[in-house]
C-alpha cells in the first residue's frame, strides 16, 4: 500500500463515478456538521466530502496519511490499526467504506469501534458484492481498478453476524450500483431505478450496512418523563376518558390536547376537563392555527416538555393502557422509533373496514421495501420517538419538506433518514365509541400513494 499511495487519487480520478455515487450514499445519511471517524480512510476524499465538524481518519499506511495530510489539512489522520484503536473520543457516524476486505479480524475490528461510539453513533459499512469479483479482478489487470492484495469476500450474513456477535443492532441492510461506467442518461436511469428492482438488486455491485451498539437500560425504569400529545377534532365525547385512561409513565406524564377547530365542542370539553383535573393531572391544552393531524402533532411537539413524545389518537382506537408498552420499549434502549401496529391481533368489529384494511397491507409491503426496515402498520397513529431525536428530524424536515398533513409520514422517513432503530409494538384495535373517522378513505388514499412515490426518490431512489 506505501507504494501505491501515490497514484490512489488517480485511480479515484479514474473511476469518479463510481465514487460519487459511494459519496452521495454517505451524504444522504451523514448530515454536514457531525462529528465522522472513517476506518482506513485513504488519502481523505471521502471524508473531507462530507464536511464533518470534526473528522478524523485512521488509516494503517503512513503513506496515505501523509497524504491525507497534506490535501485536508482541516482534518485530522492517524495512521492507526483497525483492529488496534487507541483513540478516546466518541463520533456521531463511523464509516467503513470497501474496507472490510483487507481486514485480519473484523470481528475484532468490530469490537475495537466500541471505544469510539456512543448510543447514538451510526456505524456506515460499505463493501463489493462477491459476484462482481471476476470483474474487478480484470479491471485491476488492465489498470483500471488499483490493485490489492487479495480481500475478505464477505456476503451480506457474514457482515450482519459479524457485527451481531459483537452486540451491534443491524438497523438497514441494502445494495446499490448496477452500472458502474458511466454513460449519459442509460447509467442513470440504471442505478437509479432498475438497481432498485427485484433481482436486479441483487446484482448490484456495492452492498452497505448500518447499525448501532444499543444502550442496554433496566427494565420498568422510570428515567425519563413522557409528554402524550393527543390531536382532537370532533372528539368531545372521549377527552374525558382519555384523561383517565392514560397511565402515568416514568419519572413523569404530561397530556397535551391539540384542538384543531371542531364544530362539536370539543374546545370547550377540553377546557372542561383540563380544569376538573388540574390537581390531579399534568393536562395542558391549545388550539392549532393550520389543518391536519400533522400541524397538530407538530405543534404538540413543540410544546412538549417529556424527554419521550407519544401520540395517541383522541378516537382512543389505540387504548391508552398500552402505552406502556411503548415506554419500556424506548427506555429501555430496545428501539429509538416504536410504532404501533393494529394487524396482528384480531380487531374489535367495525374497528377497520375491509378497503382499509387492503390500504394498509399495500403500504405496509411498499414501506418495508421503501425503508429497508420491516413496519407492519404505516398508519397506526401511535408513534413514539425521544424528544432528542424529533428535534434531530425536525432540523433535518426540509429535506422531504411539510408535504405531510397526517403527520405519520413526516416521522416515519424523518426517522428513516436518521436510521434510527424501528421497533412496532402490537395492539388491540377497538372500534371508536363517539363521533366518526375523519378520514376519507379514496381522498386520503390517494395522496398517501402520491407521497409514497415521493418518498421512493428521496429515499430509495437516490443516486
């Protein structure tokens, strides 16, 4: 490797497209401003592409370092072992990009990362799929490609047992990149749709992996306070029950009613009761000025005082003596994003109706591909997140904008984004005892088809 560093930024040169597609990956899931450790960096490019705040490359040749030196020299390079970390400090995103190949022990590499992470470090792993190996092995004969000593060829299993055995979570797996030369409007169109298609996606040439070290917390603790927002409108016959039924969670529960402009009185029972129990409950109440469930949880949200934000729908479909469920979940660090699901157990009749009922099983397929992450239930209105991460994702919302007026899709692929880990709890869905659904069935389903054909090229259809 010493001495071919000198001509690595030639062959990158060479093979540009290659690496801005490798580039846009990692930006997609790397906001500018985190703190970015990359595991045998090179001479820097990746990295300093990203616009860290503070990145630190390791790489084991002094050659590239003494490169990466010189090129980035905003950046900081140790020349350093993988499998031999001496750093004490911690990285919001650790990168292993095609590097994996020409580890002795990537278990233990993968072990070593431990001191460098924190519960919400995202470790980014990049590498070539296997059956590209007799085509790489020429373009390295006719120069194309710098040559290397001979890789680890590790399948996508090798890679996510690899990292199991250490007690990493495997948040997303994928692959990407069927075209690797680049010729105008046919390699895009390629790597940007068919890559992403059955079969074809198997033969793409880079697979990744993302994942984290959870924070293993005791369970039934009661370390962080909840803030249950519950958006009303036309709902007056259940906000009293809905007081009564929430539990008290954690160190602390606020209830914050959203009002969004009913015509049944429903204001004026949220008034009613925020008043009758004020001395026994932390109940707050406000008025949205925008429409949509969505603008109400953002709203709720913002005011939000719990170190975890729930919502729970005021029809109580979702009954609130599950919330718990949902709480021990995130507390005790078994997932960062808990959705409810409505589809395992049998639902009280009339709860769903059968076009629904159809409506979510298509979106639940289309999400779990869209996400790379399995969810059940995409329009269970029971979502739970960490105050810390919302305000992570909301930061981060002019990405896919407030093109959301049901609020579910803004937190699903703001979380995504984040890749944070997704665990869905199920529920008993009851049939609503006051007043009628407020969705429409055709109106509604057709603008979540159109979001989700928006969110396939932000999300998946990267390139």
């Amino acid at each position: 490797m010493e001495t071919l560093a000198p001509r690595r930024d030639k062959y990158i040169r060479r093979n540009w497209y290659y690496y801005k597609n490798l580039r846009n990956f990692f930006r997609f899931n790397i906001p500018e401003g985190a703190r970015v450790a990359e595991i045998g960096c090179g001479t820097g490019y990746l990295l300093n592409s990203l616009n860290p705040s503070y990145g630190l490359g390791i790489d084991f040749s002094a050659a590239m370092i003494e490169i990466a030196r010189q090129k980035y020299p905003k950046l900081h390079f140790e020349v350093m072992d993988a499998e031999q970390i001496t750093l004490n400090e911690k990285f919001d995103y650790i990168i292993i990009s095609d590097t994996l190949g020409y580890l002795e022990d990537i278990q233990k590499a993968f072990a070593e990362l431990k001191k460098i992470v924190h519960p919400g470090t995202r470790i980014l792993l990049s590498y070539q799929n296997f059956l590209w190996e007799p085509l790489l092995w020429l373009s390295q004969k006719s120069g194309l490609k710098m040559p290397h000593p001979r890789l680890n060829w590790l399948s996508r299993g090798d890679v996510i047992n690899l990292l199991e055995l250490e007690g990493y979570d495997v948040i997303k797996w994928g692959r990407r990149f069927l075209l690797p030369v680049y010729i105008p409007l046919i390699s895009w169109f390629t790597n940007k749709y068919i890559a992403n298609l059955p079969l074809f996606n198997s033969l793409c040439l880079t697979g990744y992996t993302i994942a984290r070290l959870p924070e293993n917390r005791p369970e039934k603790n009661r370390d962080f306070s909840v803030s249950v927002i519950i958006p009303a409108r036309n709902e007056k016959g259940n906000i009293e029950d809905a007081v009564l039924r929430v539990p008290k969670m954690g160190s602390h529960t606020e209830i914050i009613f959203v009002e969004g402009n009913s015509t049944d009185d429903t204001l004026d029972e949220i008034k009613r009761v925020c008043e009758a129990y004020k001395d026994k409950r932390d109940v707050k109440w406000m008025v949205q000025e925008g429409k949509g469930k969505g603008d109400a949880v953002r709203k709720g949200y913002d005011h939000a005082s719990g170190d975890i934000l729930m919502i729970l729908d005021a029809d109580l479909t979702v009954p609130p003596e599950d919330l718990p469920k949902f709480y021990d979940a995130i507390a005790t660090g078994k997932g960062e994003y808990i959705n409810g699901t409505r589809l395992v157990y049998p639902m009280e009749d009339e709860a769903m109706r059968t076009l629904n009922m159809m409506g979510n099983k298509f979106f639940s397929v289309m999400f779990s591909w869209l996400l790379g992450q399995r969810l059940k239930d995409t329009l269970c209105g029971t979502k739970v997140l960490s105050a810390e991460n919302y305000r992570k994702l909301a930061a981060n919302r002019a990405y896919f904008g407030n093109f959301d007026p049901f609020g579910d899709f803004d937190l699903i692929f703001g979380s995504s984004k984040l890749n944070l880990k997704l665990i869905e709890v199920p529920i008993r869905y009851r049939a609503r005892k006051y007043g009628e659904t407020n969705i429409s069935r055709f109106r509604h389903g057709w603008l979540l088809l159109k979001m989700v054909v928006y969110a396939m090229n932000k999300i998946k259809f990267i390139h």
